[in-house]
C-alpha cells in the first residue's frame, strides 16, 4: 500500500494537460512527526 503525500502533482498534470478547473478533497499523509503548526 502507498500513501500520497503531496497531491498537487496530479493536479498540476491535469491544469498543464488543459482542464482549467481541478478540485480534490482528501487527505495528505506526512511521515514526520506531530507539530502545532500542522
């Protein structure tokens, strides 16, 4: 199993291959630890 970790890739790939309105909900998975700032 693989967790995305950042997803702006796929959309940047969407917004360069012409589709000009890209949303996505979901989560993001960082392998760090827990901060107050996150």
């Amino acid at each position: 199993m693989y967790l995305r970790i950042a997803p702006e890739l796929y959309l940047k790939r969407l917004c360069v291959g012409g589709v000009e309105r890209v949303f996505e909900l979901g989560r993001a998975f960082r392998n760090e630890g827990v901060d107050f700032s996150h």
